[in-house]
C-alpha cells in the first residue's frame, strides 16, 4: 500500500518542505514543495508545522492534509486508467494542487491555462485545417489577443489559472471583465469564447484534465445584432457622379466604387493587379478562406479602369481609405441620419488612472460617417439579394451557408415590404 510523508531536509531559518511518496519496492519518490516551516516549528511525528507568529501554520497544515488527500485520490484513479506513477507524475500532481509552476514545459503546458494556448498557438503555426491548409495568420493572430484577454483577467484576480478553471464560474468573471472592464461588445466578445472552447476541446482531445463546463450550453458565446449599413444602388450611383478634383479623395473614391461592385475584402481588393482581369472578369484568389471568385466587371469599374490606362487606384492603407471615403461619401450628399454603430473615444477609469479608449457605439449618425471598407462588400450583397439567385452571389462572396449570407446582408422589414409592394404593382393582372 501507497504511504505519503512530509520531511524536512535542513534547520535553517526557513526550510523547505518535502514530500515522500512510496509503496513498498514498487517506487520511491521525493519532491521539494513550495511550502515552508521556520526553524524548530517543524513536528515529524505530527508531520506538521507547530504554532508560529512567523507564517499561519493553520493555513500551511490544512494545505498539507488536503494534499496527502489529492495525491491518494490521483493515485487510485491512476491504477484505472494506465498512468506511469513516475516523479514527473508525482511533481504534476503536487504542481497542480498547489497552483505552483515548475518550470518544465511537459507538466506546465498540462497545468495552467496560459501556458496550454501558447501551446496551442505554437503548434497551429504546422497544424493543417480540414483542408489541409495552413491556419490563417489572422486565426492565430486571435488565438494571441484570446490568450492577452485571459491574462488580463488573470491581473484583475491576481490568480494564475489552471485549465481545470475554466468552468461556469470562469465564463461569467471572462464575460463580466470583458463588458464590464474593457468594454467589448458581445459580437467581439464571441470570438473570444469561441476561442476558449476551442482550447478546451483540444485539452480534452489530447488527455489533459479539462472541466466539461465548456461543453454546457450556459458555456454560450453571446451575440449581438450588428447595426451596420449598406449604400443603396441610388446612393452608389450618387457617389459615382460626384466629381471629385481632389487628388487623394478621387483616388478613395474610385476604390469605393471598385468594391462596391465586386463584393471583395479589403485585404483583397488592395491587391488587386492588371493580371488578375481580362476585358470582362476579374479572377481573384481570396485571401481569406482562399476561395476562387470570377466578378464580372461592372460598366462604372471599367470606366475607372480605362481613364487609369487600365491600372487600378493606387493602393492606400485601410485607415487611409476608411477616413477618405467618408469625406467622400459627405460630398455626394450621403447625410440621412440613420441608426448605426461606429468607433467613438470613451472615457474610462483604469487603476485610478483616467484614459481614453474607442469602442462601437450604437446611436443616430449621418450616414456617411458610418462607411467603412467593409460596407462595399455588405452593399454588394444587400443589392443583389432578390435580384439574383443566392447561390450565385454567395459564390461570389465567399459565403458557406445560407444562413451566414442571410445573417450578413443588411435589408431592413421596410425594404422587404417595400419589394413586395413594387412586385405587387408591376403584377396587377395577377391579382385581379
């Protein structure tokens, strides 16, 4: 039968407390705890530390019997399941108890929290996806504000967290940090718990002890209704006309036009080069989920492309082009005030210390302030959607699902009654 012991190896004015854990010829192993006495307050026959006003001896013997108690428990859990009872196991057990760092990577990647998502993020720099392509840079680039996230909650609780902390409890402190102290939207805040999920499961999948909370539906990544706009084809057509002689701004604006005609990302759209056209289409690989999308080059496109000796704009940065097309967008006499969310300074108060943040914020705006890059591809959707098949613009833009695509596209209940109406009366014979 398995005995565990506590020892003290020197007299010195503090001295480290070791345990022992033996059975018979079977195995013998020694480790140094975090836990200290002070000089003769040490009782063997006790095998514990005796009244002091140097430390709270209550404190330290409790943490002592209950971890005879978890290693016992480990123990016998182990002989079911084929664990190795070794030193490193031994040293793993005590680690995780005593919410102690080791300082070997194979036990504290299996221990804290932190630790495991640097693990994780390292190892999806290889890992391949279903299929079978590299992860996105942009994916683990969330991995790593994911983790900075859990740190910060980490600061705010002064705990290192162990990953069998993530439960019910830890979703509600993350979720409450988050709105609360960094104030994040929920839509933002998602992502995050989508990540932490995503941690766990592969913790569960590789065998390392895991709390099941994350697999209840109370471990939920809220949601949140964007409030984003699109440009009607009006409008469109309105920023089209709008002569602008300001260098830069043209240059915006021939960008806008550009995207809100092909539905492309950004990241793809700056990207854009003579080889990727012909006469009538433009072939690009997305950047993103790497999906091959032809577009038709819309007559407003060409125009633009002829009067640029068939280059496209010259590429500016996506702050460049958000803050320009605004001003664009000004000009044509996009003013409608309209509900919407868009980045604002907030005030806040952080260690005593008061400082500026910018978050969304959901309000009335005119709505030329609330253009960014992202609405031409919104727009592109949004107006085509009742004009042509779904499937057809969805292989356009990239979207998986119906589901998603419908999520995406920004039409209002007005607007669909609106098209029933219009549909109504251009078809009074069938309803006489």
């Amino acid at each position: 039968m398995a005995s565990l012991s506590y020892r003290l190896k020197t007299n010195s004015e503090w001295n480290s407390i070791y345990l022992r854990f033996k059975q018979g010829n079977v195995f013998d192993y020694e480790i140094k705890t975090n836990l200290s006495a002070p000089k003769n307050r040490w009782s063997k026959v006790k095998q514990e530390v005796l009244s002091t006003d140097k430390l709270n001896n209550i404190t330290t013997n409790f943490k002592l019997k209950e971890l005879k108690n978890h290693i016992i428990k480990e123990f016998e859990d182990a002989k079911t399941d084929g664990t190795i009872i070794s030193t490193k196991w031994l040293r793993e057990e005590v680690a995780i108890f005593l919410n102690t760092a080791t300082n070997i990577a194979d036990i504290d990647d299996k221990i804290f929290f932190v630790n495991f998502i640097d693990l994780y993020i390292k190892k999806s720099q290889t890992r391949k996806t279903k299929k079978n392509t590299p992860v996105a840079k942009r994916t683990i680039q969330h991995y790593e504000t994911t983790k900075r996230k859990v740190q910060s909650l980490e600061n705010k609780i002064n705990k290192r967290l162990k990953i069998i902390d993530i439960d019910l409890d830890f979703h509600s402190a993350f979720l409450n940090h988050l709105r609360d102290d960094q104030h994040l939207k929920d839509s933002t805040i998602g992502g995050y718990i989508a990540d932490i999920r995503s941690f766990c499961r592969n913790a569960d999948n590789i065998g390392v002890k895991v709390l099941n909370d994350y697999k209840l539906s109370e471990f939920f990544s809220p949601s949140y209704e964007t409030n984003d706009i699109y440009l009607t084809t009006k409008e469109i057509n309105q920023i089209y006309e709008t002569n602008i002689e300001n260098e830069k701004l043209s240059n915006a604006k021939d960008w806008l036009i550009i995207g809100l005609y092909t539905g492309l990302r950004v990241s793809d759209l700056m990207k854009l080069t003579k080889k990727e056209r012909d006469e009538e289409f433009i072939y690009k690989r997305t950047h993103k989920t790497k999906f091959p999308v032809i577009i038709p080059i819309h007559k407003h496109v060409k125009e633009i492309l002829d009067k640029r000796n068939n280059n496209f704009p010259k590429r500016i940065s996506d702050q460049k082009l958000n803050d320009y097309i605004k001003v664009v967008c000004e000009m044509a006499g996009i003013t409608e005030i309209v509900e919407g969310a868009k980045i604002c300074p907030k005030e806040i108060e952080e260690n005593g210390k008061k400082k500026i943040i910018h978050r969304k914020k959901d309000g009335k705006f005119p709505k030329f302030e609330l253009v960014t890059s992202h609405t031409c591809r919104r727009s592109f959707a949004s107006n085509l959607y009742g004009k042509l098949d779904t499937l057809t613009i969805m292989n356009i833009t990239g979207h998986k699902t119906e589901s998603q695509f419908l999520d995406y596209i920004k039409i209002t209940p007005k607007e669909y009654a609106n098209k029933l109406k219009s549909y109504w009366e251009n078809h009074k014979d069938l309803f006489d």
